[in-house]
C-alpha cells in the first residue's frame, strides 16, 4: 500500500415524514447538485447556523501541516506529555480551551431542548456531580479526497432495499443526503476509517462505587467497502479479529457482510469464536444483536459495539430530523494519554471535568422494535452527526419502555488519517448505576493506522493456526 494512498487513508431545524424504509432511495441530480455547495460533499450543511454558534464548515483548516502528514509511527515514538502537548496546542491554536457554558444539575432543565434524554437521566440521578462543560464549537472531521468524491457519485446510484440491501455505492457513504432512517445507520457502519487498523482497546466495567475491572483487547480490522485502494471483497464490510489479552485468550473473528437482509445463509454475519473452553476456533452463530459481547460482563449487546453494528432488520426505522444538540466532541482532555483511568472513571459516572462538549447538527433516528421480534432494547434514539456520520448518543429503552441504556461517544478527529471516531464509547445502565467504558487509549499504546493486512490473514483457518 503507498504512502499517497494511506494519506487518502436545537429545535428541530426540519422535520421529514418519511416512511421507515424506501426500497428505491436515490436522490435526482438537482438534489445531488447542492454537494460541495449548500451542502459538503458527505452531505452536512456548509454553512453556519442562525447564530453562528455552529460555524460554517471547517475540517482540514483547523490542522497543521504537521498534525495533517503524521504517520502512526510518528505518534508512537512521541512521549506521552509530548502527545499531551500535540492535543493541547490544537486547542490553544484555534482558541477553544475556554468554557461558554456550563450545564448542572441546577440548571439542566433550561437547555432541555439541546440534550439528550440520557443526558437529561443523568443530570437528574446525579444532581450534584454530573455536569457538561460546554466549549467553542469546531467542525473538525472531514475525509479523504477519494471518499468525498465517492459520496457524490453514490447520492444518485445508492439505494437500500428494505433496511439492509445496499445497492449501488462505493468506497465512500451512500447516502449523503438521506431520505429514510435506515440511511444514516448505513452511512455510519461504512464511514471511513483508514484503510486498515490495529486497535488496542481498554474496556472497564465501573461499580456504583466507582471501583472497576479493566479488560485489554487488541483488535485487528480491514475495512473492504470504505477502503481507498478499492471497494467490496466478495461481499464484505470489514474482516475484524478481536482477542482478549487477559488470561481466556478468547478470540471473536468477524467477516461483516454488505448484505444483511438473510434471504441467503451469505447474507448473513459470518463469525467464529475461541476459548480455552471449546479448545477450538468454531462457527459462532450468535454474533449480533443482544447477546453479551465479550468481555462486557453484559454492560454491552454485541450491536452496541461501535455505537451500533450489524443488521438492522430488527427494528422500524424512522428519520425523524435534524437539530441542534450538545455533544461530546473534540475529545482531547479525555484522552490526554498522561491520564490514569483512575483519574477518567468515576462513581456513577466519567470525570466530567474531563468531558468536553460542543453545540452541533445532528440527524436524530428512531428505531422501534418490529412486532414479532425480539430484542432487549424495545427503542433506540440515535444522534448521528451530520460532519462525520457518527454515532455521537444513542437512548435506549427496556421493554417496559422505560430508558435503560446510554451510550456516549467522545468524538476525536483523526487527521492523519481523514476520519473521526468515538474514543471513549460508554454505556451507561441507568437503572443498575454501572457503566462500561470502551475504546479507551490513555494508559495503552494508541491505535496503528498505518496497519497492513491482507483478506486471508482474516481467514478461519489462518487464525486457527496462529491460535495453535
């Protein structure tokens, strides 16, 4: 892979009564037009908002030269106050290190309309702790060349059949200007990402004392569909390969498919699973939707992970507008790799001391149980950002209909790769008081964006050699 091509490695504001899904989702050229005008090439709005508290468009000017041509390698032979100090002055250069707000459990009810139900649940449970500095919004994520002008191209070639055919895009998000509620949930599962990673990821399980057990994993990933140096192999998203560093050595391969709709046995999630236990690498039908994943101690359903994956044949999807919300973004504080997570995980909740939050646009979905169907969760609320197609909140229910579940992603961008990701994600059990926390970095080496892989090093029966 050459270098060049690594390097391409509140308020509702309008309300859309679409249908759960369109079998035919393509916009007309005239709509596609406002691409790279009105609208970015991903398909956020260009400009600022009313006030100018969001601004216009930012992306890649907020960076150096530098921060834009750094390699993993680079990174990695920095200290860790040296990398401090590169998340520092990306603040002080932009001037965004001062608080414009700051929201409590005192006064959490007059900025209701710009929070999130979970957040609102957590203002309330800890009145006296939970708290969101709110600081200068900054519109940082943007995406390599290839995967912008990909994007233009999908806006009239992308359709989705039911919630999980996908027809018709390539490389970049297929569906830049979304018509139906399953559109944004494709744009995030094919965001880009580099072409390749390995993950090093610290995941704690906090008690209401605050006490926590940590789990180390390693996870090893290609992206196939969002990869600049081509597009869909043989079906697949992604291959990843996730193996537990503690003493069960457990490993989950994955080979995420493009298609989930299950008319086929290759439509659906291929995984395979190893433990001491089974003494082998076997096929592992119940890699998805609400079973436990590993090393979550149930704090997490494996399609929580990434904020959500998988299949979304589940649920009734409804688009239900863009607006304006308070979200974790920019992230540096809480990722400053000189912290201990002692410091970050706290009783009930992260050290919001640490939490940085900004006003942005997001697109709110709605996901609804089908009848006939099961599932723990009976209703999700995504907020998805419209800059990066992430996942940034998601409310989720019980079957009672009471609210259960909160994730929160701290949004980083990433950019010497051209993406923006949650780092940490966090669910919090807002009727148990625990909560898990994943994707952590501080006190582990950060994420290889330079990795290399080849389809057959995700092969079952390579990884079963390697595992002997």
């Amino acid at each position: 892979m050459t270098s060049t091509k690594k390097a391409l490695a509140l308020g509702f504001t309008l309300a859309l009564p679409f249908a759960a899904f369109n079998a035919e989702a393509k916009v007309d050229a005239a709509e596609a037009a406002k691409l790279g005008d009105s609208l970015t090439k991903i398909g956020a709005e260009a400009g600022a908002n009313a006030d100018g508290s969001i601004p216009a468009f930012q992306g890649k000017s907020l960076f150096t030269d530098t921060e834009l041509s750094y390699k993993y390698k680079d990174i990695d032979k920095m200290s860790r106050q040296e990398q401090s100090d590169t998340l520092a002055a990306y603040k002080a250069r932009n001037g965004a290190g001062d608080v414009v707000l700051e929201i409590t459990g005192a006064n959490y009810k007059d900025h209701a309309d710009k929070l999130t139900e979970g957040h609102k649940a957590l203002f309330a449970k800890f009145p006296d702790t939970y708290k969101m500095k709110v600081y200068k919004t900054m519109r940082s994520a943007f995406f390599p060349e290839a995967i912008e002008e990909a994007t233009v191209a999908n806006a009239t070639s992308a359709s989705l059949e039911g919630t999980d055919s996908m027809k018709g895009a390539s490389i970049g998000f297929p569906f830049p200007i979304p018509t139906s509620g399953a559109e944004p949930i494709w744009n995030h599962k094919t965001k880009y990402r580099g072409n390749a990673v390995i993950r090093y990821n610290n995941q704690a399980i906090v008690k209401t004392d605050g006490t926590f057990k940590l789990t180390k994993v390693v996870e090893d990933v290609l992206f196939t569909y969002a990869n600049t140096d081509g597009g869909v192999v043989d079906g697949i998203l992604l291959y990843y390969l996730q193996t537990d560093l503690g003493s069960s050595g457990t490993r989950t391969l994955v080979h995420e498919t493009a298609d989930q709709s299950g008319k086929t046995n290759k439509d659906k999630r291929q995984a395979w699973l190893y433990n001491k236990g089974f003494g082998r690498l076997k096929r592992a039908p119940n890699v998805g939707f609400d079973n436990p994943s590993q090393t979550s101690d149930g704090e997490q359903f494996n399609d929580q992970v990434d904020m959500f994956n998988g299949a979304l044949t589940r649920y009734d999807w409804k688009l239900v507008g863009k607006k304006e919300m308070y979200m974790p973004y920019n992230s540096s504080d809480i990722n400053d790799p000189t912290l201990k997570y002692a410091e970050i995980l706290k009783a009930g909740h992260v050290n919001q001391d640490l939490a940085r939050y900004e006003l942005h646009r997001v697109w709110v979905v709605e996901a609804t149980l089908r009848d006939g169907v099961r599932h723990k969760i009976s209703k999700r609320t995504f907020y998805i950002d419209e800059d990066s197609w992430s996942i940034n909140a998601v409310d989720g229910y019980d079957g009672r209909g009471e609210l259960w579940k909160f994730q929160e992603g701290h949004m980083v961008s990433v950019p010497w790769v051209g993406t923006a990701s949650a780092v940490p994600e966090l669910i919090y059990d807002l009727q148990s008081g625990r909560y898990f926390a994943t994707a952590m970095v501080n006190e582990e080496k950060l994420n290889d964006t330079d990795a290399d892989f080849k389809v057959k090093y995700f092969k079952p029966a390579n990884v079963a050699k390697r595992i002997k």
